[in-house]
C-alpha cells in the first residue's frame, strides 16, 4: 500500500478533524483532491480553492491555499471571477450537488457555454445532508427524503448531458474506485478548458441510513458492486464511470 | 484637461477607469446598460457579460479577492438579485463597487423612468447587520467625481461601496471636465494565490469560521461598524447652501429631485446629502437654525426617516412619485406646505 503522505502540504493539518459525521465520504474526497494537487505538484502559491455552501462547501476551509467558502450556489461565478481576473491562477471549486447543480445550476450552464478554465469537482451525495435530508438535483426516483416521503416523484439530472458538443470535459467516479477518481481529478486539473468532476460520495447519517443501508462501508460496496469504470464511452450509463472528453461545439 | 459631453453612465466608466478598474461584470438593465457599453471598448479592462445579476456580483467579488479593482452595474432589479451577496460581501470584506441606475419600482415598474426607490434597500436589503458606505451625486460632473470616491471609499474600508444614481442623471448628457489628478487608494491587502487565507461568510476570526462563538461575532460586528464609521468620516460629503434671504424653512432633498431644488435658493435654505450612508451628521448642526424641515424625495419617504430619527423631530415630506419631476408641480406642493 502506498504511504505517500506528501499530500499532506494541501491541507491545514492542524484543524482536522473536519466537522463531517462519522462515514461521512467527503473527507476520501477532500484527500483524493490533494492526492491529484500532489501527483502535478500543483504550486501552493498560485492556486485558489473555492467551495459553496453545505457539508462539502467547509471543504475550502482545510485547504492550506487561499481559499474562498462563497454564498449558496455562488462558487462557480466567484471561480471565474477569479479566473479572468488573473488567468495565471489554478481556480477549483469544491462543492456539493445541491450547491452547483440546484442553488447553483444557472452558473454551472454558463460556465460550460463560457468554457472557462477551471476545475469543478462536485460532491454529488444525492441529498442536502447538512439540513437533515432533503431531495437533490441527483436524488434518484422514487427514494425517500424528508421532503419526498412518498419517494422521490422526479427523476435525477444526469449531469453530463448538460455537458454535450460543449468541448468541456466531464468525469464521473466514486469514493470507492479511489484510483479512478483521482486520476479524473488530475485528467480535469491538466485540461485546458472548463473541467467537471461528478464525485459520487455517501452520506449515511441523514440519507443511507433511511434507504436501509447498516453503515456507511455498506454504501461503499454498494459503489463497488454497481459502478464499471469505462474511460472511453462517448456518454455513461447510469451504472458506469469515467471520463468524457466532450467534442467541440457544432458551430453553425 | 479638455472638456467632454458626457452622459451619466459614460462618466460613471470614465471616472472607473481613471479610479483603476480593471474587472466588470454586469447584466444588461435599462437605465444601466451604457455603462457596460462604454467599458467594453476600453482595453485593460475585462469585461463580462454574465447570466444574471448574481454571477454578476459574485465574479465581481471573486476578481477584487484575485487583487484587482471590480465594479458592478445594475437598476433596481439586479439590485435586488444581488443583495445576498452584498452582505456576503461586507462579511469577507472585498472591496468593491456597485453601481445602482435607480428606476421606477417595485417589480418592473416603469423602466425607462427616474426613482429613488432603493434607498433603504441600501442599507438594509440583505440580512444581518451591515453599514455599507452610499453615495448619491446629482450631476454628470459629480457621477465622475463620486465613482472615483467610492473607489477609494472601498479599497480603505475593504468593503462594497454603492454609488446610487437615477435614470434621470445617468442619462442626462452635460459638459464636464474629467480631471485626472485625483488621489487614487490602492489594494492593501495581498491578492489569492498568495497565502493560506481563508474567506467564507460564516462568523470568523481571522481565517477560522467560528459558528457558534458569540463573543466572537460581537467583535466582529463592532469592529465593521467602527470600520465603516471611521472611513466614512474621510468622505464627508454634503452641499447646503444658505438662503439669501431670511427664511425659516430647510428644504432637503437629494439626487435628480436636488436639481429642482436649486429654484427655490430663493425662498428657502438647501441642504442635500451626498454621502447617504452612514448619514453625515452635520445636519445636527444645520436643522437647529431652521423651525421646519421640508423634505422631497421620489419615493414615498425612505430617506427622511434617517433624517428624523437623527434630528428627533418631525420633518414635512412631500412624495414626488412616478418618474415626473415638474417645477410647477413641485411648487404647488411647496405652496400647500406653506
């Protein structure tokens, strides 16, 4: 097993733990992100971290880089922001599904439209963990929420679609298939043009546990046994991971 | 210094250009959009055009935090879209300014007209506590002055500065001398990608979010109001012009509706802020003089209340709705007061 801890320089050592429930799958997020900023060597002074708000927008905050913890479902317009600001900056975002596909989407589909160059790894947990378990843009159908107690009657956003002809690269992978999700990250990091992560992660406390999941390790094996990696689809089935890299716009 | 015909919101971006801008993002809003019209041919200065009024502020945000100088042009409207983050703004402390078109509302009212409607919303649009720095010229010269201001206004208080305007002066097109020789605040703290800072809208001390510590956000708060207090106190800007005659009336009015005022010069004594917010408080010494205050403003009293309530006295208000500024309208209601 490799013991690499080098990644260790990204993040703010000091105030850990972070404020997560326990089996939460943020953190192997948050890590895997530094794995990737290490496996570039990415300059410390020069990148910027901005998150939105929810369990995974405190993210920013244990990153040992300027970062910035935005208003609801602004990180992505604040990232750009930045960005044409002072190109010479590595701009990512870290947020949730709720913060940039919901509160958030409008930006999410002009920043594609704009393809600027920035990374957007998105913690895509199919629920608003921090407000107890609400229905999110990527809760799949019929499943139960606290807002949805007859099951959720809509179906989810299948998030690369939006990203179709766009010349954007899209990822999707898991917390499980922690190799593959990294080297989406770091697929995302080099590309030059508007990069997207859909990081799937668990949440136990105020989602798995109600679907019937025991613990969290539950809803790992479940990643496990229902994702296949498949790095050269044109488009994934709901059931794969992996890499997209977009064609260009069709222009007219 | 030649001179130049320039309309309102052509000065508004001259004056942002000379004050150092270097980043705008805005939504097109009538009577704002010439602003934006005028930026983008200007060419160290990046402009965008966003999705709404939210990305608007936020890119806004993002490029001051990167360490350059950003401004945001809206009407009411978009001024509503972005009161979140007008508040986020002042708890991350950027600096930045918003330009604020005021027309006719609520809702989309009646676009192409003036108002003063938007001037409480300054102040306390978003939630929380927050003691933004306002300011409000009347004339085309002014609008290029008072931008450069509310540059440096913002750099020295780090924080998001409004500067208020109407459809009636933006649009209005006179003779200014755009001078150069203005003292100009640079940045003073360093720019992202520098350090190991943390910016977030939670409670926090330094770069620690402090969610639950209520001393700690008692500082906090303390500490933004005298902030602002003491910047504010360098930008003391106001214009009262003493009657000729002997008169016991002051007539208070401000922005568009301040240039009908200068008819009455005359008859009685004038008094116009500039610096809305914080209130300039040499009114306290102004008012005794005078055994009644009339006030004029084109909304349905908003401002006179900070009057009254600094003043402890009662002020007669004269409501001038809708956009239309009529001297003889105007003076009717003068005469019924009378």
């Amino acid at each position: 097993m490799n013991q690499n801890t080098s990644f260790k320089r990204y993040l703010k050592m000091d105030l850990l733990p972070t404020p997560w429930c326990p089996g939460c799958g943020n953190g192997i997020v948050l890590k895997t992100i530094c794995q990737a900023f290490d496996e570039l060597n990415l300059p410390k002074n020069g990148t910027v971290v901005v998150s939105g708000i929810g369990c995974s927008g405190r993210s920013a905050g244990y990153f040992d880089l300027d970062s910035v913890h935005t208003a609801h479902g602004r990180a992505i317009p604040v990232a750009e922001g930045i960005k044409y600001a002072i190109d010479a900056l590595n701009v990512i975002v870290a947020s949730g599904d709720g913060d940039l596909l919901g509160i958030g989407g409008n930006h999410l589909l002009h920043a594609i439209r704009r393809n600027t160059n920035i990374t957007v790894v998105c913690y895509a947990n199919e629920t608003y963990g921090m407000t107890g378990g609400q229905v999110s843009p990527t809760t799949p159908h019929n499943i139960k929420t606290l807002t949805t107690p007859n099951g959720n009657p809509d179906y989810p956003l299948d998030v690369q679609f939006l990203f179709k002809h766009s010349g954007c690269y899209f990822a999707r992978s898991t917390v499980y298939h922690l190799n593959h999700l990294k080297k989406c990250i770091v697929e995302a990091l080099k590309f030059q043009g508007f990069s997207f992560v859909e990081a799937r992660t668990m949440c136990i406390v105020n989602y798995g546990r109600r679907l019937g999941y025991k613990n969290s390790n539950e809803m790992l094996l479940h990643y496990k046994e229902f994702y296949k990696i498949n790095d050269d689809a044109g488009e994934l089935a709901p059931n794969e991971i992996g890499i997209i890299k977009t064609n260009t716009l069709i222009k007219s | 210094m030649p001179k130049q015909l320039l309309q309102g919101n052509q000065a508004i971006a001259l004056a942002a250009e000379v004050a150092g801008l270097k980043f705008f993002a805005g939504y097109p809003i009538t009577p704002a959009s010439e602003i934006i019209h005028e930026l983008v041919n200007k060419k160290h200065i990046k402009t965008l055009q966003m999705e709404d009024e939210i990305a608007s502020i936020n890119a806004v945000m993002g490029a001051s935090l990167a360490g350059v100088k950003a401004m945001t042009a809206t009407s009411g409207p978009g001024f509503s879209l972005m009161q979140e983050s007008i508040g986020h703004a002042h708890m991350m402390e950027v600096p930045i300014v918003i330009v604020n078109v005021q027309r006719v509302g609520p809702s989309t009212g009646m676009p192409t007209l003036p108002a003063q409607g938007d001037v409480i919303q300054c102040i306390h649009g978003s939630h929380g506590d927050y003691f933004p720095i306002v300011f409000y010229p009347n004339s085309v010269a002014e609008l290029y002055q008072y931008t450069i201001a509310a540059f440096n206004a913002a750099e020295e208080s780090l924080s998001p500065v409004i500067l208020l305007s109407d459809g009636y002066i933006s649009h209005l097109y006179e003779t200014i001398t755009p001078h150069r020789d203005f003292e100009i605040k640079h940045r003073t703290s360093p720019p992202l990608g520098a350090s190991n800072r943390h910016f977030t809208g939670l409670s926090h001390e330094g770069s620690i979010p402090k969610t639950s510590d209520i001393d700690n956000y008692r500082r906090l708060i303390s500490r933004f109001q005298e902030k602002q207090q003491l910047t504010a106190q360098r930008y003391n800007y106001y214009e009262y012009l003493e009657c000729g005659k002997e008169t016991d009336i002051l007539l208070i009015s401000y922005g568009a509706l301040s240039r009908v005022a200068y008819y009455f010069k005359n008859d009685f004594s004038l008094y116009r802020p500039i610096r809305m917010f914080p209130v300039v408080e040499e009114i306290k010494i102004i008012a005794p003089k005078y055994k009644r205050i009339i006030m004029m403003e084109m909304n349905t009293g908003q401002y006179v209340r900070e009057i009254e309530r600094l003043l402890r006295r009662e002020i007669e208000f004269i409501p001038i709705l809708g956009g239309r500024i009529d001297l003889q309208e105007i003076k009717q209601k003068l005469r019924e007061e009378k």
